[in-house]
C-alpha cells in the first residue's frame, strides 16, 4: 500500500499589502513636533520662546503685532512669504534643542 500525503492548499498572496510601506518605521524616523501649522503664533511664542529668534530670521516680525494671537503659523508665513516647510523646520529645531 502506498502511502498518501495531504498537501494545504497555498494561500494567495494580497499584492497590495506586499508593496504598501510600513507605517511604523516610517513615524520613527521622523523627529518629534513641538509646532505646528495650525498653532498660532501668539501660542508658539509663549511655548516656545526661543522660538522669536527663528521669526526674526525669517523677516517675521511679530512679536508685538496684535494679530499674533490669532495668526497661524501657515497663515503668517503665507502673508510674509515663507516657506512653511523651512519655517516650521526652524521652529521645531530651536524647540527640539531647547528641550
């Protein structure tokens, strides 16, 4: 008598979830922030104090401007002309060392 063998049937493999990126090593690589776009700048700057300094350095002056504590921090670097991208980068790195 010969023996047989049972054999499972292979699964089939989801080809989306094969190339989809891992979301968990892609957070851990990215640094902490402290600021946000949608803060605003009144908010950042009683925080964050040391982060007057970055505005100045980006032309944003608003450290007694009334309308500092109802500006976003995308909104005022949209007025001046700033880069939010390299604004908020400035603004977690001083944030970041200050911590």
């Amino acid at each position: 008598m010969a023996k047989t063998t049972k054999t499972k049937p292979k699964k089939a493999k989801n080809r989306s979830q094969k190339n989809a990126p891992k979301k968990a090593a892609s957070k851990a690589a990215e640094p902490k922030q402290f600021i946000t776009k949608d803060m605003t700048l009144g908010e950042v700057l009683q925080k964050h104090p040391e982060s007057a300094e970055v505005m100045f350095k980006h032309g944003m002056h608003c450290i007694g401007c009334h309308i500092s504590a109802y500006e976003t921090i995308e909104q005022g670097a949209a007025t001046h002309g700033i880069s939010l991208k390299a604004f908020l980068e400035d603004l977690n790195a001083a944030a970041r060392k200050k911590k």
